[in-house]
C-alpha cells in the first residue's frame, strides 16, 4: 500500500466530507471488562465532536508503512483464521449493520486488549491503570480508473474499495484540578475525567493493493514503531506479528557488522546511506508505487559496489538469511535511518544532517585513529560562538 493511497483514505475523514455515517464504539475497563458500547451517526455529530472522532481514525493511517504500518496476513491454510476472514468480512460487507458480526468483532479486540494487558498484580496498579475505547468504522470510497498508459483517470472510477478502519485507544484518567469559570470570574475544583489519547494501535481491514482489496491481509497500525503486539494479534486474529521496524534496523546493523567485520567501516556506511537513501528518493517520485523493499541480493549489490570483498559479502547474505529468513524482504527505511547520521563513540555523539553525512571520515595520524570534520563556518559550544585553533 502506498502513501497516495494512504492520503486518499485520510481525505476523506475530513469532517466535511461527510464519511463514514457510522462510528461504532465500546469503552472497556484496565481488565477488558466492556464498560458500555455505543453507535453514533457521524453526520449528527457536533463540528468539534466529529473532528476529534475522525481525527483518531486518521492517526491509524499516519506514518510510513514499513516502520508504523506494517501489512499483516492471515494464514489461509489455518480453519480459524478462515472464519475469522468470514466475520471480518460479515462486519465490512454489511457497512457494520449486522450485531451478530459487530459483537463478534469487538469480542476478539477486547481479548487482544486483555492479553496485552494481564490482570494487575496489585491494587495501585489497577487504580492507575488506562481504560480502553475501541472504534469502528465503515467506508467505501470510488477507486480510479486508469487509461491504457497507465495514466490514473481523476474522472472515472471502475470499482469502490469497501474497508472497516478501528482505532483502540487508551483512555487515561486525568487528577483533579482548578478550573476557570467565566460566570463568576473564579477558579473551582474540576474533578478527575477519564479522556481519551492518540490510538496505541489499530487497523485497516482489507489491505488495499494494486487497485485493489486483498482480503487476506490487514494494515496494521503500532503508534510505538518498536512495538509489534504480538500477543494482542495473536489474541485478536490468530496471526503473527511482524518484527517491529526498530528491531529489523538493530537486527540488519548487528548482521552488518558481525559479516563485515573490520571492512565495516564508516566510508562503507556512508556509501550504504548515500545509494539506498537515493533508491528511496527516487521511488518517492512515483506517487503510485509501493514503499521500497531491499532483500539479501540487492544490499549485497550495494556492498560489492561498495568495495567489499566477495568473501564478505557472502558472509553477510548468510547472516541475513539466518535472522530474516530465506526469501526475506525489509523497508528500506528501516536499513538506513533517514533525517539524520550519528556516530557514537564512549562519551561522545556526533550529529550530521543526512546530506552533510559525508563531511565525517576517520583517518589514523601518528598511530591514533581519529574522527574528523571540516571546519568551514563558526562553531557553537552548547549556544556559545567560539573559534578553531590556529
């Protein structure tokens, strides 16, 4: 799935859109204990009210997919996750009108909240802990055609995607405070509330590829990047999680350093920065095109290019098999962070923007390594202008 894509979705939760018509909602305790279940009309809603609600939906399609969103499929050969594809459907076909497939559904994501979060294990901890509301809604949005060069047709639809989105939020109790009351010009007790926060998790459901529904898979939305949730999918929807887009980064830098060894150098990581941030730049060009996904072969394309010894090179597609697993593909924007490159050293941390990465380089003088940079302009120590050496 893709950012196009992704915004076309979000654009249509703007309020004045008037998409969906339905929100339905269950608010449960710390345990998982449903509290009460409630169904709104979207259109009756008040302005402010209706913005907040679709403002939470918005959030679960907010981030790249690769590190937030991460597709998620359903094993077809398993007989439980068929009728778990059947009552998902159920739900999204009947524009979340049938009970029967709207208690099931939110059945198995309050056992998903319940087994992210077992009992507590002592009272203060379940006085403190967060309370849950889960949020469904339905769509379906026109999907444009497009002309035999490939050229998307804005005039013309040929098909409408139909989707289910939900947003499970933590719900927090506030302490009690002052307040300000402008009908006597005083401040007065304001008792704790209860207010809901920014989605931890949430989904998209079916995927949308290619132009089209895959049924078979969900996009799956983790607000924390190095949280997969597992235990709460595989409550929920029997399925796995995938490795969480910060463990994919620490897993592929160890594999690069273990295989490389003393030829992983910071000229090669600088190469490495240089050549895949521009593959991913120039898949961004394409608005249409998915995310750009890097397997063993085509970073030791990269390595090679970069000077590495084949018997390296080899080592590291080992490495890589062994901790992905053969066939393994991963977002490139989870093998090189972008925005920023920093080389850490016991006791110091050095930061350059993405595009002065190569301004760094280690050189050995009088038998001591060092880590230069340039001086071109002014310094600045901790805000204070000072000057270089002579």
């Amino acid at each position: 799935m893709n950012q196009h894509d992704l915004a076309e979705i979000k654009r249509r939760l703007n309020p004045d859109k008037h998409n969906p018509s339905v929100i339905c909602g269950c608010y449960a305790d710390h345990a998982g204990n449903p509290i009460t279940r409630f169904r709104l009309s979207a259109g009756m809603l008040p302005e402010q009210e209706n913005e907040k609600y679709m403002s939470l939906f918005k959030k679960v399609l907010s981030g790249q997919v690769g590190q937030s969103l991460t597709p998620i499929a359903f094993p077809t050969e398993n007989g439980e996750n068929a009728e778990i594809l059947e009552k998902l459907l159920q739900a999204r076909d009947s524009g979340l009108n049938d009970e029967e497939a709207e208690d099931w559904l939110f059945g198995r994501l309050i056992a998903g909240v319940q087994a992210e979060h077992p009992d507590m294990q002592s009272v203060n901890d379940a006085q403190t802990a967060d309370n849950w509301l889960i949020l469904l809604m339905h769509d379906a949005m026109d999907v444009r055609s497009r002309a035999k060069n490939g050229d998307i047709d804005y005039d013309n639809s040929d098909r409408s995607f139909s989707y289910l989105l939900c947003a499970v939020c933590p719900v927090k109790q506030e302490k009690p405070a002052l307040r300000y009351d402008p009908a006597d010009s005083a401040f007065h007790g304001r008792p704790s509330e209860w207010l809901a926060g920014a989605p931890a998790l949430g989904f998209l459901f079916p995927l949308f590829e290619d132009g089209a529904a895959d049924v078979n898979s969900m996009l799956f939305f983790s607000k924390d990047s190095r949280e997969a949730h597992g235990e709460f999918l595989a409550a929920a929807f029997h399925t796995e999680a995938v490795m969480p887009a910060a463990e994919q980064t620490e897993a592929f830098q160890s594999v690069l350093a273990q295989s490389l060894g003393t030829d992983c150098s910071l000229e090669l990581v600088q190469d490495m920065h240089e050549t895949v941030s521009a593959l991913i730049e120039e898949q961004k060009k394409d608005k249409d095109a998915e995310p750009l996904m890097l397997s063993r072969k085509d970073v030791a394309r990269v390595l090679t290019d970069s000077g590495v010894p084949p018997e390296r090179v080899e080592a590291f597609q080992d490495g890589f098999e062994q901790v992905f697993g053969a066939g393994a593909v991963l977002p490139a924007v989870n093998l090189v962070p972008s925005g920023q490159f920093r080389v850490d050293l016991p006791g110091v941390s050095v930061k350059a923007d993405a595009e002065h990465r190569t301004l760094l380089e280690t050189r050995v003088i009088d038998g001591r390594s060092y880590l230069l940079i340039p001086i071109d302009e002014g310094i600045e120590v901790n805000g204070q202008p000072v000057f270089a050496a002579k």
